[in-house]
C-alpha cells in the first residue's frame, strides 16, 4: 500500500477508481486499511477543492417554517411587521444583523447559514447601548455614516462601519462606561453625546500634528498664552494652531440634538489630548472660557484620573441642579484665574459688584480699559462680569457674539452641519 497526498485531479481520479476497487474489502484487512485512508484523502481534497456551498439564508429559513408549521404571520416578532416578512422572504428586503440574531435565538438556524460565511458568528454585542438609539438620521445627514436601505433596521450596520472607521485608536465603547463628568443635562440623550465624542475622536485621528503631546506641558504659563491670544481679531484660529503645535488637538464641530453641549476633553488610546467644541454659543466669551476649561480637564483630571472623557453644558454652570464636584470647581476656579486673576478681580472689584455705580458707557469704557492692561479680549472680561453679577443683559455688545463660527465654518456649513 503505497498511499499519498492528492494533489491533482488526476491523483483524485485514481483515488476514486481505487475506492470502487476495494468497496468489497473486509475491515481489518490490508485492503479495508487502504480504504478506510484513501477515504479519508479524497475528503480532505474535496473539503479544499469541492466546498459544499452553505444554504441560502431565505432558503433557510423557509425551510425551518416547513420544520415548524411556521406561517409568515409567525416571523413578525423576528424580522418585523407583516411587509418586512414578505419582502425578506420575496428578497427584495435584506435581512439586517438585528433581525439574523432573533433568527437565530427564535428558530435556530446557525449564524454561518445566516451570514453566509463558513464559521461566522454574530458580532459581539456591546452592552448597555441599543443600536436604534443613537441619532442615525441626523448623522447620516451629515454624512458621519452611510446607511443602505432603511435607517432603523440597519442601524447596527450603520453604527459598526462608524466604529470601525474610529479604528482601534479612537475611543473603545467601554471608556464611556464611566460617564461623561458631572457638568450633563439631565435631558442628555446619552447617545448622540457618545456619537459626538466618537466623530471628534475620529477626525482627530485623521489629523497629522506637528508635535506629539507631552504630559505636564499644560502649566500655569501655558494657559496664560492660550488666554492671551484672546487680545487677536483671530485669536481662536491661533489657539487652535498654537495648540496643535503642542500636540493637543481642538476639533470643532457642531453638537447632535439633545446634547446640550459646549465642549469635551478627551485622550485618545495613544495619549494624545482631544478637545471638542461644539460652539453652540457663538460667542468669544464663552468659546475662551471652554476652551481653558477644558485645557485644565486635560492636565488635572484626565491624564491623572485615567478617565477617558469629560463633557460640559456650560449653562448649568454654577445652577441649583449642578451636583458638588470638586473636578469641575477646580476647572472653574483655574479657568477664572487665567482670564481674569483673583487679585484683578478684587483690585477692580467695582465692575464685578452687583451694587457696582458703573453702568452703561462708563462700564465699557472700564472694561475696554482693563482688557487692554491685561492684553485680552473684552468679550473675556465682559463674559466674566456678567457671570458675576448673574445680569445678562449688561455689556451684551461686548462679548463677541457671533465672531467665532466665522473664523471655522461659513455660515452654509454651520447649519448643514447643525
């Protein structure tokens, strides 16, 4: 017995030729030893060179209806409503990953069949989120995710070709698990706020820096330049450069409804720090005091804490509904000490008093005076006052309301991005 490998067809031939040969050899023999083996090689090379193709998933699953007495009716808890069931099983509706995993528990038929890939299994699933939550309407519209045929049922498709382009550096869906900080709306549709990080997260990592961050860079001193490029026309656009020049990346792009977001900071994987501004107020004092806010949530929590994330609503700063977190006090208290220090405020104490006599001109012209002194923008000392004084109304033509969008985005862009 002189047995080998098939390779060819022609050794396959000669293999089969031979097993008619021996159909009749006794077990146990030389012969039913040769072919028991040769049985064995024609397999293994018709395994490789013949695969048995795997069932049609609707084939399947009609299949299964006939095992089980199954009507169409019966499918709707599976795939959908009573037309869903039709055009899936008339194919003119493909099924979705979400409608193959209630196949599966429902009726048993396996993922490979489902799939249509040998030894395939479903995805795994990602606790705590629910696909059809997150906002895939609107961030289809912005062009985030690309969705085939209806938006609902492929919404885990849509969300894992979202993930997947976040790739492995961005930000893994377990970071979220501790939460965003504690500066959140309550109406907070925490997963659009997931989407938004992940988006930022992602065009960050498409951006080339010049400079890899380095841990402690965010000082006292460094902050002050930041703060002190408010005193530019254009200062948030070197604010950005100035920053990327440091390794940290400003990323600003427009919130997702039920956000109710002004700003994040974020580390990526690699180390490298991420800032998101949502510049839903187009205002420069609110965009300085985010940004150094944020900065100060870079240094001081996320690097030391190994939290992952800290998002901020900049309007329940300081609100009744605002817990106690000495986090963002911190944030809050260094931020105001950047733009404006304590020993500043206090010197000049008339303009933050809400009994101040200043008013009207007098008070402008006081803030003009001081911005000056300090090399800031008034919008930071106006921004400040009004804060103080809890008086909104005060110093409005101050503040640099709508100067900031205009240096990042046209106003097309804005609103098809909003």
């Amino acid at each position: 017995m002189n047995l080998r490998l098939i390779k060819t067809e022609d050794d396959y031939d000669q293999a089969l030729a031979r097993i008619d040969a021996l159909m009749a050899a006794k077990p146990g023999t030389p012969e039913g030893e040769e072919l028991e083996l040769l049985a064995v090689l024609v397999e293994m090379y018709e395994e490789k060179h013949y695969p048995i193709d795997l069932p049609d998933p609707i084939e399947a699953i009609k299949f299964r209806m006939d095992q089980a007495g199954l009507s169409q009716k019966d499918l709707i808890p599976y795939i959908g409503s009573k037309s869903k069931v039709s055009e899936v099983l008339n194919k003119k509706r493909p099924l979705t990953l979400s409608m193959m995993r209630a196949l599966h528990k429902g009726l048993g038929i396996s993922a490979e069949v489902l799939l249509s890939e040998p030894d395939a299994s479903f995805p795994e699933e990602l606790l705590g989120f629910v696909w059809k939550k997150f906002p895939i309407s609107q961030m289809a519209k912005r062009g985030w995710i690309s969705v085939a045929g209806d938006i609902r049922d492929n919404a885990e498709e849509a969300m894992r070709g979202f993930l997947a382009r976040a790739g492995e550096g961005g930000i893994p869906a377990v970071a979220f698990k501790k939460g965003f900080g504690s500066r959140i709306n309550p109406r907070t549709d925490n997963h659009a706020l997931m989407a938004w990080c992940w988006q930022v997260a992602t065009i960050a990592q498409e951006e080339q820096l010049e400079a890899t961050y380095k841990r402690g860079v965010i000082n006292q001193a460094f902050l002050q330049s930041v703060a002190r490029l408010s005193f530019f026309d254009e200062g948030p656009q070197l604010a950005k450069e100035f920053l990327n020049k440091n390794g940290i990346h400003l990323i600003l792009l427009p919130h997702l409804d039920k956000t109710y977001l002004d700003g994040a900071a974020m580390l990526l994987p690699n180390g490298a720090p991420v800032i998101g501004m949502t510049l839903r107020h187009d205002r420069l004092d609110n965009f300085w005091f985010v940004l150094i806010h944020e900065l100060v949530h870079i240094a001081k929590h996320l690097c030391l804490s190994g939290q992952r994330v800290i998002a901020d609503d900049m309007d329940l700063r300081a609100g009744e509904s605002e817990p106690e977190d000495l986090v963002e006090k911190e944030a809050d208290f260094l931020a105001e000490e950047v733009l404006v220090p304590q020993k500043v405020r206090t010197a000049n104490s008339s303009m933050w008093d809400k009994q101040s006599p200043l008013k009207g001109r007098q008070l402008s012209q006081a803030v003009s005076s001081l911005a000056f002194r300090l090399q800031v923008h008034p919008a930071v000392i106006a921004g400040g006052i009004r804060y103080q004084r809890n008086n909104y109304k005060v110093l409005h033509h101050m503040i640099g309301q709508g100067q900031v969008r205009i240096q990042f985005f046209n106003d097309m862009q804005y609103s098809e991005n909003n």
